[in-house]
C-alpha cells in the first residue's frame, strides 16, 4: 500500500477513535437578569474563557441570539443574520479577544425581555452557545427616582454638605446630575456589580438668610428620559446647637474612608417569603474598646430595624432582625420577613456607639428586586438509566434567605438523598439535594419530580422529568457496539476500494 494510502488509513482511524469537539472547557460570567430602562439603553455584561487553545483574537467572533428552539440572531458580525427589530440597535462594547462579550442594546422596547445567549466561534477551533447562561431582561417604563441627601435643617452661615445618587445599567452611556441650590459639586461614577451602575454627586451649600433653601437633583438618563428629587431645607438664625452624636443624622462625612461597610446593591426577594441582605463594615479602631455598638436600619421614612421596637416604623415591626454573629461588631446582616410588595427599598445602614460616635451609611444602599413566585427547581441527570445500577438525579433551586432555606423533596421514597447547601454570592443561595436510587424495568417512561417548598408560601414548586430506563444488552448496549463496528465497516470498503483503483491504475501505467 503506497504511502499517501497508509496515511488516510490512520487518519480515518484516528477519527473513529478520538473526537475532540468536547475536549476543552467553556466558562462565563454573565447576569441571570437585568433592568433596563424602555426608550434608553442597556449593557449586558459578559466576560468568557475557552481553556484548552491559545487563540489569536482575529479567529474569534462573538454573537447573540435568543434561547428559542430555532434561535434568531440579535446580534451578529454579519448583519444580514440580525432580525430586523434589532437592526442598529446591537454592538458589543468589549473585545471578544479579550474574552469580553458585553453587549449594548440601544432603544430598549417593552418587547426586549429575551432570554438571550452569547455564542462564540473560533475558526478552525471550535464553537459554543451558553444555553444554560442567558440573560432576562427586565424593562421598566420610567427611571427610579434619584437619592438626595441633606439635613432637614441648617443654620445661616454654616456648610453643609449634601449629596445625589442614580443607578442604571447603561455603562456606556452614563446619566447626568444636575442640581439647583447648591454652589458646588463633583461627580464619580461607580460599578457596583450585576450589571448596575452608579452616579454620584456631591456638593455643599451655605444658607445666608433664614429663607427655606429648596434642592432639587435631576437625573437625565440617555435618549431623555429624566427624574427629580427635591428637598426643602428650614433654615435657623443663628450658630448651630451642639448636637450629641446620636442626635447628628448628617454625622461625619470626613470619615468616609474610616467608615466601611460591604453591601451589595440589589438582592432578589420573593412577596410573602423571607429574603436575608448580607451586609460586613468596619469602623474606627479606637472605637472598638466599647462594647456597646448599635446597629439601625433605615430607608425614606425611618427605621426598619432598631433594637427598640418602639422606634420601628409600624410596617416592619415584628419583621426584621440582624442575624449571623450578631455579637460581632463587623457584622451587620439583616433578615427580612414575610416581604411585602412595598419593601423595594432602599436601605441603608446606620451605627451608633453612644456618647462616643455614630455613622449613616446613605450613600451605600441595597434596593430589593421582588417575585411573585420563587424559581422552579432545575433536574440535572444523564439521558439513559439501567435496570439493576446506581442512578442519581440532582435537583438545585436558588434563593436568597439562608436562614430558611428552601425544603427539597421527591416523589419517589425508595433512594437515599443528600442535601448540600451552597452560598453562590451576591446574597444567592443554592439548595441542591442528590437522589440515588436503582431503577426497574418497570420504572421506564415514567415521571419523576422534584418539589421545593419555600419558607412562608403555600404552594411549592416543581419540575420533572420522564426515566429512560434500559435494561442490559438493550438499544443502547447494542448501538454503542454498532455504530463503531459499522464505522470501521465503511472505512474499510473505502479503503479497499482506493487500494484497487490504486492497482489497476498501475497495471494500465504498466501496460
């Protein structure tokens, strides 16, 4: 057999043996959902990794499409794949050769609500769509009001400081603020993560006669949309009364970089169940020797959690406590009952050491996205069972109040189940129990369920899966010997067939 032969014989052999197109490893880090803004703009934010190749970026080309069956492209390098509602409206802000996949959306429509999946193509490599990573979004027909800070009242000829904040998640084209009142003012944009944006902006004002000083900050958001926030200020004659530190709700706005406190920005909630909002600060050192630290949640109207309960604001009373270590100074997480459709927010922490200090947190505040009804749990378990072995089925669900998680329960009482509780970040929760059980005959075709009963709520949820069961030397034992064994069956007639045209063109050569 000449050479070139004996060459494509082992090529082809190798490739019945070995395929490599799930060799290596996807990974990315996206949103489950996002809000968005109808009229504006939105970034999904979207990073990934491909371990197994070092790849040139001009190989690599991003896309994204929606999660249906027969996806449509949303967005694409060439444009003729687009659907037409989408057209100009889609770019991606980053550089796919830099592992970047965040996509801006432009002109957000009531209709955008996906879900949609990023796919990546790498010539010559490989490809992937992130099917189990999409992302939702959530349009909202008008912006949220911005934040404003400041004293309730002031005294002529003092300075007082005061501050304005909006979030968004249009990164690429940041909100302005603007004010009316004040004199001076600074602006610093901050990501806060999940996609969520901030802007911040800080001034003072110092009132010269004893007329009420009216502030108002407006938030313009891209393609013009707006919201105001106001505040009217009492102003006093006069210097201003020593205040004891309890009694300074301004409190010490120098101390910014003493006083820390770690708080996401937006935490999901189901009405009805319990959501717990994680929360850490830190605070000067020199007050650590006192023992006696108060901490105070607060959000527009007052406190919605006090060690007092006659300081409660009547709507969450008997609903709030701090949980963890609650004896730690450091730790300031906050559990919130029995969630109303009202407790959107926002809150913040405050932390008062009496007669020695206190600090309002007001510019580091956590809003609650809230659920009708929880998530429904997800099965994770492979395609076929057989009769006589082992089979485990996993079913996970998310939530977010770990001191009440979710119970996990199966319809079916002849395995043994393991339960694992897993923190995944960002104030999410993971219950996930693993049923192992050995299947029949009989259990082909039929249903097997998962129920999670979340904590306060009357009607669980549940998910499903039909068993395919087979027994031994079935289809499937049959087909894994098959299949192979009528490759190389191919590969042969091929083969002899090239190796006798091979001949014959050498017999007519040699005659």
């Amino acid at each position: 057999m000449e050479k070139k032969t004996k060459m494509m014989f082992v090529f082809l052999c190798v490739q019945v043996i070995h395929c490599p197109a799930f060799a290596n490893t996807w990974s990315i880090e996206t949103v489950s959902e996002i809000k968005s803004l109808v009229g504006s703009c939105v970034v999904l934010p979207c990073t990934f990794d491909y371990e197994g190749h070092d790849v040139a970026s001009f190989k690599m080309s991003g896309s994204w499409h929606t999660e249906a069956k027969d996806p449509e492209y949303i967005y694409h390098t060439d444009i003729k794949k687009i659907i037409l509602s989408f057209h100009g409206r889609t770019k991606l802000v980053g550089k796919v050769g830099e592992r970047n996949c965040s996509l801006e959306i432009d002109k957000v429509s009531v209709k955008d609500k996906g879900p949609y999946c990023f796919r990546i193509e790498i010539t010559g490599v490989n490809s992937y769509s992130f099917m189990h990573d999409c992302v939702s979004i959530d349009p909202q027909g008008s912006p949220e009001s911005p934040l404003l800070f400041a004293p309730k009242t002031a005294h002529v000829g003092t300075t007082y400081n005061v501050s304005c904040s909006a979030r968004h998640t249009c990164s690429t084209h940041q909100p302005s603020l603007k004010w009316t009142g004040i004199s001076t003012e600074h602006t610093v944009y901050k990501d806060l993560g999940q996609g969520i944006w901030e802007v911040l902006s800080t001034g003072t004002f110092t009132p010269k006669s004893t007329d009420n000083v009216d502030l108002t900050c407006t938030a313009e958001f891209w393609r013009g949309k707006s919201e105001t926030s106001s505040v009217s200020i009492t102003v006093q004659t006069g210097p201003e009364a020593t205040k004891s530190p309890t009694g300074n709700e301004v409190d010490n706005a120098g101390l910014g970089d003493i006083w820390k406190v770690k708080l996401i920005p937006e935490i999901t909630a189901v009405i009805g169940s319990c959501v717990v909002i994680p929360c850490g600060f830190q605070f000067p050192g020199d007050l650590k020797v006192h023992s006696m630290v108060r901490r105070i949640w607060k959000n527009n109207k007052g406190n919605i959690y006090h060690n007092d309960q006659t300081q409660v604001l009547d709507s969450f009373k008997g609903r709030t406590k701090l949980v963890g270590e609650a004896h730690k100074d450091e730790n300031c997480t906050l559990e919130i009952n029995e969630v109303k459709t009202h407790d959107k927010g926002p809150y913040w922490l405050r932390v008062e050491i009496p007669e020695k200090d206190n600090y309002s947190f007001k510019e580091k505040y956590v809003t609650m996205a809230l659920k009708g009804e929880p998530e429904k749990p997800v099965l994770t378990y492979t395609q076929f069972a057989h009769v006589g072995s082992a089979y485990s089925v996993t079913c996970s669900v998310r939530h977010s109040c770990p001191t009440n998680h979710p119970t996990l329960s199966w319809d079916r009482t002849d395995g043994e189940t393991i339960v694992h509780y897993k923190d995944i970040g960002q104030g999410n929760w993971e219950v996930s129990s693993v049923l192992t059980f050995t299947p029949l005959a009989s259990d082909h075709n039929t249903r097997l369920t998962c129920s999670a009963q979340f904590f306060k709520l009357n009607n669980p949820q549940e998910s499903s899966i039909t068993l395919n069961v087979k027994s031994e030397g079935g289809a499937v034992g049959v087909l894994s010997i098959a299949i192979p064994v009528a490759a190389v069956v191919v590969i042969a007639i091929i083969l002899v067939g090239l190796y006798k045209w091979k001949i014959s063109r050498l017999n007519t050569e040699a005659n």
